[in-house]
C-alpha cells in the first residue's frame, strides 16, 4: 500500500491499467486503501477493481449509462448516478441496489462523498447541486438541502462538484466559466470565482489545507487559497 502511493505520487508512472468496459468510462472513484476502485461507463454497467489484479472482480449491471460514481466510507457500497437522474446505492455484498434516491430532473454528472461519510453531494444538468443524507436509518426523503447557480449548458460536460475539507463548504464547477462556493449549512453562495475561460469543468479541494484547484475547458487548471 505505502509502495503503491509514493510511486504514484512521486513519479506519476502508470501502475495498472483496466480493461473490461465496452464504452466511455465517464467516472472513478478510489476507495480510502487505496486498494479498491469503481467505475461508472457508457456501457451501463459499474465496476468494481482491486489495484493488485489484473481483472474486474465484480460488475454491477444497470439499465441505464452510468455518469458518476463514488464509495461509501466504508467502501462496502457504491453510489452512482446517470441518465435517469436517480442515485443508487449498490451493495456489494449482493450485488443489488439498496437505496434508490430520487429528486434530481436530469442527469447526474457528480457524486462526492462527504469528509465524515454521512452524506453525498450531487451536480445535475437540472442546474441545481443537492446534498443527501447516505446514513442508514436516514427518513425516506434523503435530500436535505439543494444549492442554486452553477449552471449547464448545451456542451452537456460532466461537471464535478466537490467538499471543502471541513465539509463547511460546497464548491462546483459551472458552464458560466465561474467557479460557485456556498456555506453548507446555510446555502448562503459565498464566492463567485471568475478566472477561466470556458466550462470549468471539475473542482478539487486539497485535504487539509485551504487550497482549491479548477480546470476547465479552457485547457488550463488554477490553484487558490479558499478562505
């Protein structure tokens, strides 16, 4: 595990690469070993893979394209969302959905799990980006709080949104080129982020300090400081 980190991070070298989808992979997600890693496809299925095999270890078949993807804390299931606007908790033990969360009008284009594990934040082509409860004996409505202004548009990219590492803070990325950040608990937009030049397209937070990168269609990626 220790070897596996540090030669990624020290000398970006590919150490693996997957084969087994038959379309676009549009969504991984790398569980917190990092020995597990999920991904969503084209070809409707998600997949399940150990970074010391070769091959798929398991495949969950859904009926639709899948978009995005993620772990739970525990990586004991994966969420994913796609083009019929629902998320779905898979249960890897069996292989079957285990909670299905509706809310969401179009597309899912983001799954991420927040630091503490209890809940998941969603972008959507519906223009709005929507927090979850993913705890077990959460009420059947899982959707706790929707925030408004990042934007899609008809480019139909897989913009991410992401939590700050406190999980005081949202942050998605926007079709506007703008970069939208909003306080958790009270919805409040508390930044509005010019910059880029196009779609910003995935947003990351590092995950301890106050640092925010971006990138964009623009063919360019930014670093600041998020207060």
């Amino acid at each position: 595990k220790q070897w596996y980190q540090r030669r990624v991070a020290i000398t970006a070298e590919r150490v693996r690469r997957f084969k087994g989808h038959q379309s676009f992979v549009n969504s991984c997600d790398v569980s917190a070993g990092p020995t597990m890693i999920c991904s969503g496809s084209d070809d409707g299925t998600i997949r399940l893979w150990d970074s010391r095999r070769r091959h798929c270890v398991k495949t969950l078949n859904n009926k639709f394209q899948v978009t995005a993807v993620c772990f739970t804390e525990k990586a004991d299931n994966i969420m994913s969302g796609g083009i019929d606007n629902h998320i779905k908790m898979w249960d890897l033990k069996h292989g079957e959905v285990s909670i299905e969360m509706k809310g969401h009008c179009d597309t899912v284009t983001c799954l991420s799990l927040s630091p503490d594990g209890n809940f998941v934040l969603s972008n959507s082509m519906d223009n709005t980006v929507r927090m979850w409860d993913v705890r077990p004996f959460a009420p059947a409505n899982r959707c706790l709080k929707a925030f408004v202004g990042a934007q899609h548009n008809f480019e139909k990219n897989l913009i991410r949104c992401c939590w700050s590492p406190q999980g005081t803070k949202i942050v998605s990325g926007s079709s506007d080129r703008m970069v939208y950040v909003w306080d958790t608990s009270s919805r409040k937009l508390l930044y509005k982020l010019p910059g880029h030049s196009g779609s910003v397209n995935d947003v990351d937070c590092h995950p301890t300090q106050p640092i925010l990168m971006t990138a964009s269609s623009d063919k360019s990626i930014f670093m600041g400081e998020l207060k």
